[in-house]
C-alpha cells in the first residue's frame, strides 16, 4: 500500500497544477450547472409575465452564454482528469 501511495505521490508533483485546475473547473462548472434554473425563474418573471422583451432576450442571452460555459469548464476539466488518470495507469 505504501508503494501504491509513494508512486501516486511522485506522479503529482510534477502535475500539482493540472490536478487542481481541473478540480476547480469541474467545482465551477457544477456551480454552473445550478446557474440555468434561476436564469430560467427570471426569464419567466421578468419576459413572459412582465412582457418586456429586451427582458426575455437578456436572460435567453445569459442562459446561452452559461450553457456554453458549463460545456467548455467540463470539457476541459475532463481531459485534465483523464490525463491524470491515463498517467496513474503507466
């Protein structure tokens, strides 16, 4: 066992920074995953309730730009995470 954790040890000190970016975009984009059902609340209120389209069209914006994010912060930190884990397996 002390083997196992000696080589996972010596694998991330050269790699510290792909591990914690990658965790911290994989944290960011579960936040953004959140993000969308208070976009849509909003959207609803303030654009079809409210008619007030300049409304609707912003928050159809912001939805758009969160979706996309989310899928970027999750592609990357999924390569990252597969890297490490790919490394571990040599």
């Amino acid at each position: 066992m002390k083997r196992i954790l000696n080589i996972i040890k010596s694998y991330f000190k050269g790699r510290r920074f792909l591990l914690v970016s990658s965790t911290m975009l994989y944290i960011l984009s579960a936040a953004l995953a959140m993000l969308p059902a208070k976009l849509l609340q909003l959207t609803i209120d303030e654009g079809f309730i409210k008619a007030n389209v300049s409304a609707l069209l912003f928050f159809i914006a912001l939805l758009f730009i969160a979706y996309i994010l989310k899928a970027l912060f999750t592609y990357i930190s999924n390569r990252g995470l597969i890297e490490i884990g790919n490394g571990l397996l040599k």
